[in-house]
C-alpha cells in the first residue's frame, strides 16, 4: 500500500505541474476526465468516482463552474437533482492536456513490457474492485 501510494503522490505533483498552466488542479482535471467519460453525474457520483469527499466536490462543482468548463442542470427524471456535464471549454481544456497526460503515463510505464502493462492495469483494477463497497461510474 505505501508504494500506491508514493506512485499517487509522484504522478499527482507531475499533474499539477502540467495542469497548473491552465488554472485547475490534478484533482480538478481528474474530475473533469471523469465527466467526459460519464457525463450527467451528481456531484455525490462525480466524488465517488474523482476520489474525494463530497464536501472538497461541491466547493470543486463551484470553481469549474464559474470558469466555465462544466454545467448543472436539473435531473429530468428527478427535479431536485442537479446533473453536470462538461461545456465545450471543458472539453477544449481537456482536449489541450491530452498529448501531456498521454507523455507522462507513458514515461511512468516506460519500462514495462506491453504485457507487463495489461498486467499491471489488471492487478490494480482486481485490488480496486477488492476493497470496493460500490461499483464505480
């Protein structure tokens, strides 16, 4: 568990100095990715799935949103819902980090075989679903 978590910490600061050009954080542009892959989230299911608590999201919801990168709008099924979704700047912001994130994955993997790499991705996503209590979105 402690080497998790240095490489968490050593890939965290290596995304905060690439992001730190663009005004956001590496957990704000973590939350962002996970809308692009799953739009229309609540904020409780965005925290979830972004690894922070709901409290640290909603004070996070309301920085990316007056920038401009995501929206909330209200849940048709549900009224009292609030759904987000990235704006088309969200979009951009992402689209524009993709080639470094891209660069730096490769050079955290650099010296891993291909299957050492599937390996890898297998063993971490059998440990995450080993300790989960939901499943993820």
């Amino acid at each position: 568990m402690y080497a998790i978590k240095q490489v968490e910490l050593a890939a965290r600061a290596h995304m905060d100095e690439l992001v730190k050009p663009v005004g956001i954080t590496a957990l704000q542009y973590t939350a962002l990715t996970v809308l692009r892959r799953h739009d229309g989230l609540s904020s409780a299911q965005l925290a979830r799935n972004s690894f922070v608590t709901a409290q640290s999201m909603a004070d996070m919801v309301t920085a990316l949103e007056r920038r401009g990168l995501i929206v909330r709008r209200r849940d048709p099924e549900n009224r009292r819902a609030l759904l987000i979704s990235l704006t088309c700047a969200g979009h951009e912001l992402l689209a524009e980090q993709d080639a470094a994130m891209t660069a730096l994955e490769e050079r955290m993997l650099a010296d891993l075989t291909s299957r050492q790499r599937l390996d890898l991705e297998d063993y971490l996503n059998r440990c995450r679903a080993a300790l989960s209590d939901r499943p993820s979105h």
